[in-house]
C-alpha cells in the first residue's frame, strides 16, 4: 500500500524525547542514552527502582540536579495511571495523580501519559465498561486543573481505548483544544499499540489525525514484533510525512521496545559495532539496542524532512 504525501514547509520544531528507562534502570544510564542519542529531553517512567508515580520527593530533587547538570530537560511523565481495573478503587489514580503534581514542580514536566482502564475484573457491558472509563478519565482531567498538568491518553491494548471508535469517544468527551479553560486533555497516537490491536493503521490516523497531540515511535511489523521505525507494518513514515504536511505540532517520544521481540534480527551496523553485522534485540546490550532504536528513529524524522530541535 503506497501513499504519496505532499510536504509543506514547517516552522515548528519537533522535540524528540524517549523512555530511557529502555536504556537502563538508573538516572544516570538514562541520562547518558540521551546523550547519545542526541535527545534534549526524557521521558521519566522507571528510574532508580521506582516507578515515576512514586518516585520519592528527595530523590527527585537530586534527580533534578542530574538533569539539570546534562543539559537534558524532561518531555512526559510515564505515569501507569488508568492501567487498573474499572473494578479497582479509583483512589489509586487520583494518589498517584496528586503525587505527580507535587514531582511536576521539581522536575519541570506537566505533561503525563495515561491510559483508560481494563474491564477483566469488572466484566462490565461494553457500554458500562465505556460510561466508567470516560467517567473516571473525566474526573482524573478536572483532578489535574490545580496544579495545572496536561494529561496524554495512549491507545494502550487492551484498555478502553485501545481502538478507533472507542478513542474518538474519548476525545469527543474529554479532549481539550489549547486555550480552553480547564486542565488539557490530549491524545497519543501510538502506531504499534494500534497494528497490534488489529486496526489498519493508515485507517487509523486517517481518523485520528485531527486529534493527536503526541506520538509514540513505536512500531511493530505483521507478525506483531517489534521492529524500528520505518521498518514494520505501522506507516510510520507516511503518518509523520502527513503529520508534517499538515502542519502538526506537539511531542514526540521513543518507545521502542525492541528487546521484547527476540527474533528479530537488528543491523547493528548502523552503530558502528564490531562483531557480526546482525544480532537478535535481546542479545544487544539494553543501551546499544535503544540507541540502534533512536538512530533508526531519527533517520526517519530527518528523510521526511521533519524540523528537529
């Protein structure tokens, strides 16, 4: 399937920004694949042990010091908030909330990744499943007004939103275009999350394009692996060429999950390493596989012709 976009001049620079947590579980490994792959910003999920929701308040401010001494900014909290059953105390979020509020302040980051909930345990009607996704979505929106956060929904598997119809109710619900009063609520399109749900996802973006605010360099081939941007089943190229055609602006986060998909074989050559010219994700250091990720990544960006920072 070919399709032929027409680019138009952009004068908004794309920041590029990547869970680094891939790279390595410490504040300092992440802060070196940045580095390397010639990010400004990180995306901050799992650092030091602790999962970006409950990161401690002292060791934030030392992570802060860490950021700020690199010259490296952070671009989205990866928050697991909605990653709990609709059956599940709702409190749970709005804690977690309430804490990435007060981290928001140390580390200079408002924006956070969210996701709409599962329905394993509830075993709720596709309608109830719908009316207490949106409802408590609603609410974790109206809860992120005081200290001024911006929530991004991902299209997660398996959640609510996880395919088109149920993220263009979402967005027909919540979704705020800026200036609005109120704290922001925006969507991620994420092209693998939507490959592997069974959408085409050229179709897709078709009918999303006109609601994302964020995208998740993520891609997956046929057979549901992992493979970097560009090579997989994902449109990848096409999606952001029409993106950029169109003008868009917004975020953009490195996801790769690369080492998840063991036969896969990656050219490392790419890197400049020595040894054989290909091995499998899973047996590439975590560091070297997300740069091989990142390389890839930004390759893309640049042969469309986007405006990096």
């Amino acid at each position: 399937m070919s399709h032929s976009i027409a680019l138009k001049n952009c004068s908004t620079a794309w920041v590029v920004s990547g869970f680094a947590d891939e790279a390595g579980p410490s504040t300092a490994e992440q802060i070196a694949a940045t580095k390397r792959a010639g990010f400004t910003h990180v995306d901050l999920r799992g650092l030091d042990g602790h999962n970006i929701s409950a990161l401690p308040l002292d060791r934030a401010h030392e992570v802060r010091k860490l950021l700020d001494a690199a010259g490296v900014n952070v671009g989205m909290f990866g928050s697991p908030i909605g990653k709990i059953d609709i059956a599940d105390d709702f409190k749970i979020d709005l804690d977690k909330l309430a804490h990435m509020g007060k981290l928001s302040e140390i580390l200079g980051c408002k924006s956070i990744r969210i996701f709409s909930y599962y329905n394993n345990k509830a075993k709720a009607t596709p309608e109830a499943f719908e009316r207490e996704s949106i409802d408590r979505l609603r609410r974790l929106r109206d809860a992120a007004a005081g200290p001024g956060l911006i929530l991004y929904h991902e299209n997660e598997r398996h959640i609510f939103g996880d395919g088109v119809k149920a993220n263009l109710a979402i967005a027909k619900a919540l979704r705020d275009p800026e200036g609005k009063k109120g704290a922001p609520f925006r969507l991620i399109f994420d092209f693998d999350n939507y490959n592997q749900s069974g959408e085409d996802v050229w179709q897709a973006w078709l009918q999303m394009r006109d609601l994302t605010d964020a995208f998740h360099l993520k891609e997956s081939d046929k057979n549901n692996l992992h493979v970097p941007m560009g090579t997989g089943a994902g449109y990848s190229k096409q999606i952001l060429a029409d993106a950029l055609a169109r003008g868009w602006k917004g975020q953009l986060s490195l996801e790769p999950h690369l080492q998840h998909s063991a036969a896969v074989l990656a050219t490392v050559q790419v890197m400049g390493l020595t040894g054989p010219s290909n091995k499998k994700f899973s047996e590439l250091p975590a560091a070297d596989c997300y740069q091989v990720a990142a390389e890839h990544a930004t390759a893309l960006l640049k042969s469309i012709g986007a405006p990096l920072a």
